[in-house]
C-alpha cells in the first residue's frame, strides 16, 4: 500500500514522499496534477532508481485540494479501464 509522507506544507507549496511506488504512478500523478488549472509546478524525483522514494513538489493555489482532485480523476479512470479491460 502506498504510503504519503508530509514533508513540508504552506498555503501554496506541498512537498511530499510517496512511499511503496515507482515512477510509472508518478508519472500518472504528475500528469493529473498538471491537468489542474490551479496548479503552477507539479514534479517529482526520484535520489535513487533502485531505492529512492519518490518526492512531489507541488506548487498550487490550494495544493492539498489539488492533490485530492488528481487521486480522485485517477481512481475514476482506473474503474473505468478495470470495466473496459
């Protein structure tokens, strides 16, 4: 299970670690992110390919919103490829 860990929180700046993941849902999460009008940074890195864990800057009129709204879209487009598949 993944697991989020607040690094560092203000009113427009959430930096955060997602333990138990890759990059493949990074990227996912990154892209959603994006996808939000209110969001001006969305990027993550990764210190080491083989045991690094993930790190999110995000840079958002309300970032904890923000991030909210992409989990939510992107637990609605795994239902539905779970239906189509």
């Amino acid at each position: 299970m993944m697991e989020i860990n607040v690094l560092e929180k203000q009113k427009d700046k959430l930096v955060f670690e997602l333990k138990n993941t890759n990059h493949t849902f990074c990227n996912y999460l990154k892209d959603e992110l994006r996808n939000d009008k209110d969001v001006d940074v969305a990027s993550y890195t990764i210190s080491h390919p083989l045991v690094g864990v993930p790190k999110f800057f995000l840079k958002a009129k309300e970032p904890t919103n923000s991030l909210n709204k992409a989990i939510k879209e992107l637990k609605k487009k795994n239902k539905e490829l779970q239906k189509n598949f």
